[in-house]
C-alpha cells in the first residue's frame, strides 16, 4: 500500500487503527464461505473507523485513489462478500458498536452497525420489545452486516426479514457524502425507497454507519412442538396444509433424513432413526390461544400423516428442541471436514419437488446432501458434506450447485433466500435474471459508484 | 400530437385505443389533487394498451422522440402523481385490469395493474385469504397506482403498506425493455431491491404492467371499538400508551374535535358534540382472544382519560363506526366547497405536539383545519375546508401548508405518509431530505430514464 495512503489513514482514524502486518491482513482476509482466499488478493490495510466522519474521509480518499473498500462486520457471512481484493481497504465496522438508543415510545431502535444482533434482541427484551429478525448467525453477526445481506432465519415466516424491520440509515456514499435516508416513522412516501436499495446491497453501495430499526412488542408466550414423519413427502404435505389452514405459525422448520440421524448421533434428543423428515412448530402471541393452535397445526399434521408429535411442555424442553436445530449446521462436521451451506428458495408449494431433486442431485453426484430449511417460506439449505482437500469431489460438489441453481429456478425459486450473492453466486446472477434486470442494476451501482470502489467483484462478479 | 405518431399509436394499440378528442384529453386531465388543470397543458393524445407489449411499444415510440409519458390508473392519487404536462401521452392501465391468478397454496395474486385494489381484496377473501393494504380509495383506486404510490390505510399499523406485500414486477422501462423483478417467493436477496425502488416511484421510472402480491391468512373475527376523550391530550395519551401496552391493535383511527361535529351533523352517529377527540380501535385475529384484548385496549382508554367507551357488540354496530369513520372526509364538504386532505407522518410520541401545532396554524391562518388520522402510526392527515375562488383564503391555505411541512419536520416527521410527492409537494423534497439524498434519487432518475420521458415534473419538480 501506498506510504502516502498509510500516512493520510492514520491521520483519519490514528495510528493504533491502521493494521497493516501480515497476520493482521490474513485475519481480515476470510469470511464464513467456503471460498478460499487466494494469497495474492491479501488487502494492503485493514482500517477501523470510530464515526461516519472517520468512513467518510477514508472513503474519499479511496475514491480519489481508486482503491477497493471492502466494508466488513463480523466477516460472518456465507457467500463471500466480505473477502478481499488485491491491496483493497478492509473497513472493520466491529469498533462502531453502540446501540444509540432504544425509543419504546416510538417502538424503534438506533444502532451503529457494529452492534451484535444478539445484543439488540437482548436490549430490546428488557424494555418489553422485541427485534425479530434472528440469523443462525445472531449471536455474532453484526446489525450493519445483517442489514447489507438482508438477513432471514427461521422467524421470518410470521416476522418478516431484515428489510422490513430497516426505517432509516445513515449511509457514506462511494463519493465520501454522508446522507440519511428513511426516518424514524413507519409511514413514508417521500422520495424513491432509498433505504431498501442499500438493504442487500452487500457493500457494493455505500458503508451503513447508522440504522434506524423497527422493534415490535413482544409476544406474552411461545409454544413449540416437533412432528416426526415418515417420508419426505408426507412433511412437505403438512407444510402446506398449515399454510392453508389460516393458521400464522411463528416458525416452520424442516430437517431431513440425513439431518435427522446426525443430529441424533450428535445432541441424542430422541428422534426415531427411521423417520424420513422432521418439522419444528412454533406458534407465538397471547397466551390464551397457543395451546389451541398448536393442537390445531398437530391435529393438521396427524392428518398428513405424522408418526410422531410432540409439544413442548416447558421452556425447558423447548429449548432442547430448538438446540436441536441449532446443532444441525455443527453436527454435519461429524462426517466430513468440510461443510458448505447452500441457500435456495422455492415456492412453498414447490418443496416436496426441490427436496426430491437435491438427493436426486445428490446419488448422481455421489455426494452427501442433507437438508435443512425454513419450511414455511420456501427457504432450503442444501448442505454439503464434503473434503476441501479432495479435489474430484470438490469438481463433483460445483457439478451439484450448478444442478441445483438450475433445479431452484426451474421451480420458480430464486438461487439464494437469505445468504446472498456475495462472490459466490456472482456467477449464477444471469441465470435468474434475464439480461434487462441486471444491466439495470449494473446502471444503478456505476451510476452510484463510477470508479467502483465498493467491494468489486461482489454480487456482479469481476468485470 | 405529431400525425405520425398518432399513425404509430394506432399500429400499437388499435384505432379505437387512442383517443385525441377535446372532450377525452380534458376527462384525463385531472386527478384527485387540489391542484388546476393548467389548459395549457392538456394531453397530446390517451393511449389505452392492452399488454405489456403494447405498453413497451408505446414507450419506445416516446423515448425515441422525447415526447412525455403520464401511466394512469384510477387518477384518484391527492398529489398531482397523473396530471398532464403539454402534448404527453398519457397511458391509461385501466384495461390491464385481469386478476391473472390466486395462488391459495402460496399465498400470493398475480395482477395486471388496472385491477381495483376492492375487487383483490374480495377475490382473496372467498380463498380466506386476505389483501390488507387498504387505502380509503380501495373501492376506486387500481393496484398499479397503489403500488406507484405505495399506498397506506388504516389497517397499515398492524399489516404495513403496499410495498410489503409486493412481491415482484413486470415493468416496462423508459427504454421500452420488458423486466420482471423480484420473484413467487417470500425470501429473495438476489441482488438489488429493484421491486421496490418501482414502489413508490411514482411513475418516473417505468411503467408497472403486472404484479406478484403477497396474501396473508384471514383473520378469525375483528373487533370494533370507539373511545371518547374530552381532549386531544388524552386521547394522544391513549395512544402511546396503546402502543407500549403490548397490544397489536388492528388500527387506531384518530378524529378531532372539528370533525367529530361535522360527523355528528352528517350522520347522527352519537357523538357528543363537545368531545374533545374520538379513537376508533380494532383488533382481529383469533376469536377467543378479542374480547380480552379489546377489553384492554379500553382500560387503557379509561385510564388516559377516556370519557366513554362504546365497543361493536355485533357487525352491524361495528359498520357504523366505520362508516363515521369513512365519511369523515366527505363530511367536511358541508362545511366549503373545496376539501383538501394533507398528509403528514410523526414518530407516534409526537403526535400530541403535532394535533397542537395543526390548530396553531389554523387559528394563525385563519382558516378551518380539521384533523383525522391513522394515529397508531402517527400519520395524520389535516384536511382543510376552504373556496377555491377566494384568493386570499388560498394564500392562506398555501402558507399554513408551508407552515405544517415545517412543523412535521421539526417534530421528526415526514413530509407525507402516504399521499405521495407528487407534483403537488415536490417543492418540499429539499426541505424533508439534505441535498445528498435527493441528489441521489436524481442520479437514479437521470441513470434509469434519461430522456426524461417518465411522469417529467412528479417529485422532483420542473427542471
């Protein structure tokens, strides 16, 4: 890197915020993708802004030198985006960490974007509110970095996702111009929707530097149960039921055969080795109905065909229920070293289609796939057991993703629900959409990034 | 109009599709807005597609000779969002107007933007499904223009406006390309959130020939209740501490003193005549909790100061009070010939201020302000009652509109909730946004359609 941009770095954010030794640039040089990180792409600095003043005045420095930014939270997400270029800038947001306020008037939160999910959700709890969005993630993901990946998770079904929680943000442009967009009301018609341009955006936009989120009350109670089926079929049967039902379930989650019997060898919770698919059940809100709903969403499920149905009876056992799900990611790394997790959604009604095809996929393949979802929105991952190291079944596992993009979009689905496109799934962006949308959004990112100084190669691959 | 263009419209849409008649430039020369038909700047010519391709062909005949392009549904937005500039096409979607498809397993509709946003809404409701956005044109007004204006409504506190529910778009760009965005599913992060800058944009960017909207389970029952307050104070008090109560009501409508007495003399409801302000809450969902939630909802009222409490004990009680509520806005024409309905939005804490400062105006400017509003998400809509042929009472109108643009501004607010820019406040967008923010949407603007041909003067104003 430049002397000259060191020196003028560290006069922006000061000496102790400039990390340029090597091992400080290999720990800012991964993400939680499975992409590996090419030694040549090292960043030439790792910087840590304190204020939107700081961003700012880093961010035109880097436009006028035409050097990539790299804005990066908690580096916890799964597609890429966050890994670097050749002697870009990685922009740490981790020291921009406070929650600026918590309003419970007005039912709203306002957040740096270093702020751990997590730690909202916690903040927001003691003050009677709740903050629904809730990433597998939640525990270290930061706000800043759920709000550029429009993050999800198994609440979203009920809840919404990210950007329906995003009222406002404070926003560095790629010129270095600091602006605000939204506002702190849930009514607005002001202008173009600004604020849901940069929500999934994946940093290709602008650095977020402040955001004003939504907060809900919290509901009085939570009900959860687990319904055992035999086949995969007879799950997906049931899925759509509920869905039909009127019923408004807080969550739907989906594990399949391969999941089961994992996540059984790992956490022993008790499912039967032999049952071909599980549903996790949630129902929230007024105490007084969730015995009647979740009975209702069994009752739905018996008739679909459960073998097996079990309502939680305290928080206790609910939490061994949902420790179970948590698990499922972590017990795949019993089997192989190398787990990669998938992102597709499909039509809900297209489920029992897009299962059946990924272990389709999967026996012509010759690799292990199991599948865990948000059921009651489309949402799959198809997760791969495999070995980085063995590069036939590394060939064999790209073979199965291409399937599977093609599978998703010819179910109507979309190539990723809640992971984002990132580096990896730059490739696949023709495929879903036709050319007109993407040169539109092409339009939009050079007419907001001439020099394209934000995270190039993020979302429309290297050009 | 130019022969030749005529003669290529014609090719388009069919002989009998393009109308040049004196008589039909005037009938879609106007929309709900207060502002005047300039005669100066009646239409070229009404165009009346029937498909995207026809719509695509219109707009590339526009594009190449630079003439403006008006897209039109009902004309019932209240912000000038439809009137003519001189010698433009305007685009009529009202025979785009087929609901394509209900999709009850996935809980979504697929619409040409002509259909009215009543006639879904009943369509959804024999599938027990449910289209909840709901503004107080539902029974006029299309879905293309509800989604050009990202419409709101009462019900909005609960269910959240038009663009949650927008799924995705077929849009015909100012270039004549054919697009779709977002997709069938509920999650999609698959690049740039192109559906919804469409929402909201208001017709500048392209025009809006299909759309993907997502239903949501009926609810069980809904229960109607009204709360009297001898003042404003109170019934602002009530509100807030509704929201931080825990409760999701379905709606909390908001009328003061004015209107109650205009109601009162309009339809013998039972008002009293010397209240101060009137709540109208709902609740809906399961039945068995109503009663209780409802029940809460007035003790709440009681402790704010609540001076009488009425709730709906069937259907036809609950029709009355919604029809009051309805009629709210009609009433005021008893009053003066000219009724025009502002619409501003305030963090919901600020709404007593607000209600205060509206009366300050009126009494500074001389003029009637009457004031009804969606209280639980703080948009307010001051409505005045006024005669177009006066001159100076016009003046006055003008500067107490100047003066509450001020006023929702210093109280955190927003310049409209869910009337749209338009042209009739597009002379404010500098005042809500710093000039980063609009400079911004320009270059979005200018990027997307740079011949200028989408809806010229609508938000931005004259250039």
């Amino acid at each position: 890197m430049d002397p000259e941009v060191l020196l003028r770095l560290k006069q922006i954010v000061g000496e102790t915020k400039v990390l340029t030794k090597r091992e400080h640039l290999f720990s800012y040089s991964y993400d939680a993708s499975p992409l590996k990180l090419q030694i040549s792409n090292l960043p030439g600095v790792v910087v840590l802004p304190q204020d939107a003043r700081q961003v700012s005045e880093v961010i035109k420095l880097a436009n006028e030198k035409g050097i990539p930014v790299i804005p990066r939270g908690a580096g916890s997400n799964v597609s890429g985006g966050t890994l670097p270029v050749a002697d870009c800038i990685i922009l740490s947001l981790n020291n921009m960490n406070r929650i600026i306020e918590i309003d419970p008037d007005n039912m709203l939160a306002v957040v740096e974007p270093g702020v751990i999910n997590g730690d909202l959700q916690r903040e927001a709890a003691k003050r009677g509110l709740f903050y629904p969005p809730d990433p597998q993630s939640a525990e270290f993901s930061t706000l800043g970095g759920n709000v550029a990946e429009n993050a999800g998770g198994p609440r979203c079904l009920k809840y919404g996702v990210t950007r329906d929680y995003v009222l406002g943000l404070e926003v560095v442009l790629p010129s270095g111009e600091i602006i605000s967009t939204g506002s702190r009301t849930l009514k607005n018609v002001t202008g173009y929707d600004i604020t849901r341009l940069f929500v999934g955006s994946e940093g290709t936009l602008g650095v977020i530097t402040r955001i004003i989120l939504k907060l809900v009350p919290r509901p009085e109670a939570t009900r959860i149960g687990l319904a055992v089926f035999q086949t995969m079929e007879a799950a997906a049967e049931a899925v759509a039921r509920i869905g039909s039902s009127g019923l408004v379930p807080a969550m739907i989650e989906f594990l399949d055969q391969v999941y089961i019997r994992n996540i059984e060898e790992y956490s022993h919770i008790g499912f039967p080795l032999d049952a071909g698919a599980v549903l996790i059940l949630a129902v929230d809100g007024d105490k007084e109905i969730l015995d009647k709903q979740m009975n209702r969403m069994a009752e739905v499920c018996r008739d679909a065909g459960a073998a097996q149905i079990r309502i939680a009876r305290d928080d206790a056992e609910a939490e061994e229920i949902m420790k179970a799900r948590r698990a499922a990611f972590a017990s795949m790394s019993r089997l192989n070293p190398t787990i990669i997790g998938e992102d597709f959604t499909v039509p809900r009604s297209k489920i029992p289609g897009m299962v059946a095809k990924i272990q389709e996929i999967a026996r012509k393949q010759k690799i292990i796939i199991a599948t865990v979802g948000h059921a009651g929105d489309g949402n799959l991952h198809a997760t791969f057991s495999c070995d980085e190291r063995d590069d036939q079944e590394m060939k064999r596992v790209e073979a199965a993703i291409d399937d599977l993009v093609e599978a998703a979009l010819s179910f109507d689905g979309v190539i990723t629900g809640e992971h984002g496109i990132g580096r990896l799934k730059a490739k696949y962006m023709n495929r879903q959409f036709g050319e007109g949308p993407l040169h539109l959004m092409k339009t939009i990112k050079q007419a907001m990034d001439p020099n394209g100084i934000m995270n190039p190669g993020v979302m429309f691959g290297e050009s």
